[in-house]
C-alpha cells in the first residue's frame, strides 16, 4: 500500500512537473535550436549539442513556469489549462518559482559555456517572453508579433552556438520562424477563440473569427514560405538550399497555404485546427529538410 502510494506520488510529480516547463513545447525548441547547429556548425560537437538542448530545455523550461506563475488566475478560467498544476492547487507558487528560477539560472550557465552569445539571446528570449509578451497577451493583439520574436530565436540561436557569430544567416534562420508564428499562432487562437475569451485573451489580429483575419494569416503563410526559399538564391551567405530541397519547401509550403486558404473559405474552428497541425508540420520538416539538404551536399 506504502509501496503504491509512493509510486504514484512520483509519477504525479513528475507529471507536473512536464506541465509546468511544457515539456512537448519545450522538446520542440530544442529540436529547431539542434536543427539550426547542424546547420551552422563545420563539423559536429556532441558536447556542445548536449549543452545545447539541456541550456535550452530550462531556459523553455524557466519561461513556461513564470508564464503559468503570471497567468494562475486566468488559467483557471480556460478549460484547456484550468487542470495546470498552480491552479488545480497541485502546485504553489513558490514551487513553481523556485523551479523557474533554478532553471533561468542554469540555462544562462549551461548556454554561456558554449558561448557569450547564446546565452545573451537566451536571456533575451526568456526577458520578451516573461516580461513583455506575457503581459500583453490581455491586452492587445499585437502581444502574437511581440511573442514572435521570442518564439523565433530557436533555430537562429543553434547558428550562433555553432559558429559564436550572428550574421545574415543566423538573421534568415529566425526572419522564417518569425513569419512562421503568426499564421500558426493565429490557428491556435481562432481554434481555441472561445476559451482564449474565457481568460481575456485576444490572439486574432483583428479581434474576431473573421475574413480580415484569414485574409492576414493567408498573407503571413506566403510570406513564410518566400522567406523560406530565400537561401535558394545564395544571397545568404553560408546558409545554402539545393534547387532540390527549395522545391520541396515549396511544396510544404503550398499544402500550409492550403490549410491557411481552406481556413479563409470556411472560417470553422475544425479549419483553424488543421492549419495548426499544418504549420507544426510545415516547419518542422522544413528544419530537416534544410538539415539533410546541408550534409547530403557535403557528402556529394
């Protein structure tokens, strides 16, 4: 009986303990922060991709925990996020704190002994986050284009860990996952718009499930996908994509538009969900895509 109550003691804590760093989110950054190593690193250093996905996670890890600090009252109202564990009352806020803290400060540690600059835009990243985007959110729209650019530095913040430099081509890497947050953020906030109404979040552009805000995610998608295939042209440096790999970004790239134009004809939430798993589909294999493009040029 002691037996099984501690186990699931355990397994509970270790539950939330996933829910409070968002851990599915938190794995995904990392995977587009490993992608943009590949991308700029001459030859690969494991220790260094170790630190990286370890600095990352806390520091993913740091901003999601003070996010659901700052937001516990409103969280209880949303049905998606009333069971988190502060305001489900498995949690205080001083647990919550001290695991934010402890992770902010390691996550700086970890991404400054790979180099001063990746720990600066982790800070950064986690300041604009906590700090600026977090706060807007119930305030005005425009919180989605300040939560960009937070949400952005990952696969450009892999460059600079591999190269200790910012330069053009870690600036393309977040210019595509920049322009690539509004069409799936705004996919997420017309799909979940009546619980986001619930806390006071307003994430749509214009405010409303709308034609003016499918009109803007259609033009921020085309906007993704031309930014995407900008290293076609070697105009960007080091940062190079085949003819062969630019046609299957553009292909990605047209099946998200499709999502994003099928949203503008039927204005559903049912719409708005599949564009969202469109454009978690669409960058994601972009990030490979532009991985496997390197080394399979470097092989040949």
């Amino acid at each position: 009986m002691s037996s099984t109550g501690v186990h699931i003691s355990s397994a509970s804590i270790l539950t939330d303990f996933k829910e409070i760093t968002k851990v599915r989110l938190a794995v995904s950054v990392v995977f587009s922060s490993v992608a943009g190593y590949f991308l700029g690193a001459d030859s690969i250093d494991f220790v260094t991709v170790f630190l990286l996905a370890i600095g990352g996670y806390f520091m993913v890890g740091a901003s999601n925990a003070y996010n659901q600090i700052i937001e516990r009252d409103l969280d209880a109202l949303m049905d998606r996020t009333k069971n988190r564990p502060i305001p489900d009352g498995r949690m205080s806020v001083s647990t919550a704190f001290a695991i934010a803290s402890i992770f902010t400060i390691a996550g700086l540690i970890v991404l400054y002994i790979i180099n001063p600059k990746t720990a600066m835009f982790g800070a950064i990243s986690i300041f604009l986050y906590v700090s600026v985007y977090t706060p807007l959110k119930t305030k005005t729209p425009l919180s989605v284009f300040v939560g960009a650019i937070p949400g952005a530095i990952p696969f450009m913040l892999g460059w600079v860990a591999a190269t200790g430099e910012f330069s053009i081509e870690p600036g393309t890497l977040f210019m595509i996952q920049f322009f690539w947050q509004f069409p799936h953020f705004w996919a997420i906030g017309w799909w979940l718009f009546d619980d986001y109404k619930k806390g006071g979040f307003f994430m749509l552009p214009t405010g409303k499930r709308d034609k003016g805000t499918a009109i803007q995610v259609i033009l921020y998608t085309v906007w993704t996908i031309l930014v995407s295939l900008i290293p076609v042209f070697g105009v960007t440096g080091k940062l190079f994509l085949s003819p062969v790999a630019g046609a299957l970004i553009l292909i990605l790239g047209l099946g998200m538009l499709y999502y994003a134009l099928k949203l503008y004809k039927e204005k559903t939430a049912q719409a708005a969900k599949k564009l969202m798993f469109a454009s978690v589909s669409y960058i994601t294999l972009l990030q490979i895509v532009y991985v496997f493009d390197k080394f399979i040029r470097e092989w040949i």
